[in-house]
C-alpha cells in the first residue's frame, strides 16, 4: 500500500518552545484521484506521555493545576484540572517518562502501570502523539504544590475521590482534552464499583 499523500515543499516557520512549518502538498481522494495543491501550517510535534494517578485501594484520583497559555483567550475560571503529561526524552521510553512525569508532577510513585491507549490529539494543526497510560499510585491527604522551578511550573495537586471525579466530569468541569480521555476510559472500561 503506497503513501497518499505527496508533499511538494516544506519551510520551517518558526523555532522557538514550539516549531512551526508549511507544508504544500497533494493526498489522494477516496475515489483514487488526487486533491489540487493544499497549503497547511503544522505545529511540530511533542511525543508526550500522559498518565491517570489511580490509587486502588483508597478509591481516588490524582488530579494537578497549572496555568496554561492556551487558555488565555477562551478561559476566566480556575486553572483546569489535568493528569500528568511530559515530553519524552531522546531514548527514553513513553512508560518511562510517564512514571518520571507523575514523580516529578505529583510527588507519587507509579506502582503498577497500564498502557490505554496511543492517539494523536490534533492532526489538523499538530504533529503531536500522545501515549496514555493508568498509573497505580498511592494518593495523599491534603494538597501539594510540585513541578520544577527551571520550568517555572507551579503545580496544585490532590487526591479526590473517585465519584467525585465522576461528578466533575458529568458537570462539565473538566475540559481538558486528554484529561477528558483518560477519564472516559476510566470509567466505561476500568472502574467497578
């Protein structure tokens, strides 16, 4: 089975947190024939690792805060509430970063881990990959504050109970994208009461 698409010409836009490029080229229809020449930008993609703190035996879910730039525009409320995710290093692998994200995002240990599912959050603007993974942890009482000062990451964490997330999720709290995903999973495939 052969490629359908071909590109044309590609030109690097922007390089700086994010990287930016045009991309000219031609895909093939359903139909066999081929589209005239679409110009795109696409933001390069992160290899990100994503991770649902799940402690099993106390019934909770970890869930963080920060601040997110995206938002700005959209968004006058609280910070939104998030699972881990980190960007994989060179060489390491997707499990990994995720059991490194959760430490270094919750102060949690991964006991056990699942892989969910792998997915691209994006593909009409973004190069990006998610891998999602269950992490089994052992939650805390009270709140946290984590992430790396180098990155100027200020993280609220916390431990809720499982039918509590279940209430945010029915009422609309949580909007964010893999968050939303992790937790649908969660509860149509992993959770019984």
């Amino acid at each position: 089975m052969g490629l359908k698409y071909k590109i044309i010409n590609e030109k690097d836009l922007y390089s700086g947190f994010f990287k930016l490029k045009k991309i000219e080229f031609i895909h093939q229809k359903h139909d066999g024939s081929w589209t005239d020449q679409v110009d795109r930008e696409i933001f390069g993609g992160a290899h990100v690792s994503t991770l649902l703190p799940y402690d099993p035996l106390r019934k909770e879910i970890v869930l963080i805060q920060q601040f997110r730039a995206g938002v700005i525009s959209r968004y006058d409320e609280d910070y939104l509430y998030e699972i881990v995710a980190g960007i994989i290093d060179e060489n390491e692998l997707a499990e990994d970063t995720a059991k490194r994200e959760c430490l270094e995002e919750t102060g949690c240990v991964v006991n056990k881990i699942t892989p969910i599912q792998g997915y691209f959050p994006a593909p009409g603007s973004s190069e990006s990959y998610y891998h999602l993974f269950l992490g089994e942890i052992n939650s805390f009482e009270g709140e946290r504050i984590r992430g790396l000062e180098t990155e100027n990451e200020n993280i609220l964490v916390k431990s809720y109970k499982v039918e509590d997330v279940r209430n945010m999720l029915k009422e609309g709290k949580i909007k964010n994208g893999l968050t939303l995903i992790a937790l649908q999973w969660f509860f149509l495939e992993y959770y019984k009461n």
